[in-house]
DNA sequence: ACCATATTCTAAAGATCATTAGACTACTGT
DNA sequence: ACAGTAGTCTAATGATCTTTAGAATATGGT
C-alpha cells in the first residue's frame, strides 16, 4: 500500500513550502529589511543604505524574500522599488518578534539594556496619546525619512527627519508636551531626539512603538505631506 | 561618535534574536514536531515514530526547538517528554502556515491534487459543527492516538484511532451523518476514514480542520478519556 | 550611439545546518 | 550488580546559505 508513502511525500512538500516562510525570516537581515519594508516602499538602494548592507548583499536577501513570496518588485526607472507582498507579512512579522521578546530573554536584556538604560523615558499609551494629539495637547514628532512618512504616519504628526532635527529644534512650541517616535522599538531615532529635547529643556517623551505597530493596531493613520512643510 | 555603530550592533543583536525563532521554523521537520506537539505533550519516541525521523535526529531537532525556547522537556522515568512552551507558539504555527498558504500557490497546488482530488468531500464549517454536535445530529469521530484525544479534543467526539476503525466500525451508528476530524488540513487520517465509511454507506464528512485549529478558534474544548471506551 | 547608474545574475569562498554514527548518561527491571 | 532501553552529546559528513566579486542587463542622460 502506497498510503503511507503518499502521505509522508504530501507532509514533507507542504511542511517544505511552509518551511520557505520560515527560511526567508531566519536572518537578522531579512527580517530587517522586512520591518523597513513595512514602513512603505522603497528601493534597493535605500534599503542597503538603511540596513548598511552592500546592494549586491541585499539584493541577494531581497531576492529569497521575492522568492518566498513575502515582497514584491515594482520597477520604475533606474530603480527597483519592493514593498510587502501584503499587509498580512506586516502583522506576521509583529507576530514572530512579539513571540521573540515572550520567549527569549536575551531580546529582554538588551532591549533594555540598550533603551532602559538610559535616561527614564516612559513609554507612552498609543490610545491615550491619540486622544491627545485630538485634543491637540501634544507635539507629535515623526523621526523618520520624508519618503516613510508620506507613505503613512500618525494623524496630526510632524514629519520632522533626526538629521533635521538640530536645525529646526526652534520651529517646536515649548509650551507643549512633545511625543517622539520613529520606527519602532528597536529604532534609536526617538531615543535620542528625546535626549536633545530633554536637554534644551523641553518635556519630551518617546513612543516606544513605532508606525508600523501603530497602523497594525487598527489606530487611524495619515498619508501624504501634510505637516511636512510647516 | 559610536551611536551609529552601536546603534547597528543593538540592531543586529535584537534582530539576531528574533532570527533565532525563525530559524527555529525554517526546517520542515521542525515544523511538523510542533504542529504534533500541538496536540499535546509527546515522548521523543512518540515523536520519531510519528515524524518518520530517526531517534537520534528527532533529538537533534528537538534541540534546535528547545534552543529557541519553543518546547520544553520533562524528564519522567525512562522517557523525555516535550510540549509547547506556550499556547502561543501553537497560534504562531497557525499564522506561519496561513502566510504560507495565502503567500505561495505552491501549497494550495499540492493540498488541491492531494485532498480535492479525490471525492468530495466537504469541510464542515466549525460553529454550524458545534450547535448540529450540541444538538445530538451528528457522530464526531476523532481519528487521533489516544493520548491525544485525552489531551483535549473536540466537546463529544468519540475517541476511534484509525487503526482501530475497521474493527470498530459497526459500533457507529448508521442514521447519523458522521463527520471525521484529526490532525488538520495537512493529514489523511480523516480523509481515508471518510473513504471507508462512504463506501460502507455511510454518510460521512471530513472536518478540515483539525483539533489545533479548532482550539486555537477559541472554541470549547474537552478533555479526558470521555468517549473514549464506549 | 555612448556613458553612467542601478540592479541582477553567476560563480566561488567560507560559514552554518542536517543527518548519522559512536560514546555516554540515566533510569528500569531483574 | 547487570543488562536493556531512551535519549543526549560529540564529531564528522555532505548539503545549503551568506557574502562578495565580476560579468551582464536595463534605463536614463548626453
């Protein structure tokens, strides 16, 4: 009888598909140009610049992400431009690191070892802040490229790069509260602008999420520029 | 200054870390000892046999899981027993193999040939499933081992290993319609006792679904040896 | 048409992984 | 104490993966 033959052949070719997901996301690479990836699309270019990898490098690892369906090319021009196959490769991603920071301590330690270290910035609640930023009781600063935050950002936000932020630090009210975030937990971007602004005498606070865990959690987002020029 | 190295190294570390999981999920085999151990806490025997893997690679796998804080084992007498280190590591598995079939048409093509292939055989939906079981229209026939029936299985399904189905096979009752489940989509258990019950003249269906799915859908459970003798 | 740029493809190096064999540990039954 | 069984650990094999270099392709600007 052939049954069981069949039946382990059938097992072993979908557990081996199911295995190509989990192979593109076993690389500390990969999964970070997934989490870029999901702050909007962008090119090969940018993606090796912001992952300090060389292009040919992350072209290679864009490519197992192509071939395991997770991201897709769109050419235009000089430059390929990838993005998430879907807003589902988003949410399991957050999926696998949640997993990563219940499980592993070691995520723990240098989470906090790193971020909790420093000087206390709470963290602050997503919804309460939202409810703020409505009753227009905070400064709402995105750290991240122009490029991301046109792409989606948190309602009433700034779009106000960290390369920026030295330049036009007297643009900020003082009389507010400000709220600073960037691309998520592992993002030191709001890190240290919250240091600066501690240090010029603002009362600021970092998001511990980023955009990406804020547009997963259902929360309203914002496109375009708005709030980029002024 | 070193906040661009150090803020590379943390990066790496932490998405080092998450990597780990994903490694944990990149094998198929290993994919397959979770989804068994989805059905509950199993010796490396049970494993090896059930997998088709050699003792000493279960073993060897086992690790890699263990490693990843996925499983854990427990010593009693003269056998190791592993189970899931948290119900969520069950509902991740779920995901992963969702991305994985929304993602790659790979894994519908071979569950297609495979299970739709042969005669029809409709999953039955689950909550329509639960209130026909509640109201006493249907046989529910859980094809699993024993140990994984007593583990937790489906509220009045009755405990009938497929081995022994063709001894006990007068024992079900013919003017009910019957429905099959066992270890979800990827198994043929249900799907060879359905093919032996319709050709005895039974009205019987197969549940898609096995009974992970059906916990993880958050619907009741039942556990014990209930079922399991008459 | 020609050159520069962005990216991919191919090939090759070293690193890591899967699998198995052999030695070893721990427990059970006699 | 002794033998037998279950499982792990170590080491070795071949297979696969990561990274980089070099050649190839495609696009846009001149």
């Amino acid at each position: 009888m052939t049954a069981a033959l069949s039946s382990r052949t059938v097992k072993n070719a979908l557990y081996g598909q199911v295995a190509r997901i989990g192979k593109a996301v076993s690389s500390p690479q990969r999964l970070e140009l997934l989490h870029l990836l999901a702050h909007g699309e962008k090119s090969v270019e940018t993606l090796a610049a912001q992952t300090q990898l060389t292009i040919k490098n992350a072209s290679a690892h864009l490519r197992v992400l192509r071939e395991a369906r997770l991201v897709e090319p769109r050419k235009e021009g000089q430059h390929v431009y990838y993005r998430l196959a879907e807003e589902g490769v988003a949410t399991f991603f957050l999926s696998l690191r949640d997993l990563a920071e219940r499980r592993l301590a070691e995520v723990r330690e240098v989470s906090q070892q790193y971020f909790g270290g420093r000087k206390q910035m709470t963290p602050v609640d997503r919804r309460q802040l939202l409810s703020r930023i409505r009753a227009g009781e905070v400064t709402v600063l995105d750290l991240r490229d122009e490029p991301e935050f046109a792409a989606g950002h948190i309602p009433g936000a700034r779009s106000l790069p960290i390369r920026e932020l030295k330049k036009t630090l007297r643009s900020i009210p003082r009389d507010q509260e400000v709220v600073a975030y960037c691309h998520g937990p592992y993002c030191v971007l709001s890190l240290e602008a919250v240091q600066l602004l501690t240090a010029k005498g603002y009362r600021a606070t970092r998001l511990d999420d980023g955009f990406v865990e804020w547009a997963a959690a259902g929360l309203p987002v914002e496109r375009g520029r708005t709030g980029a020029s002024r």
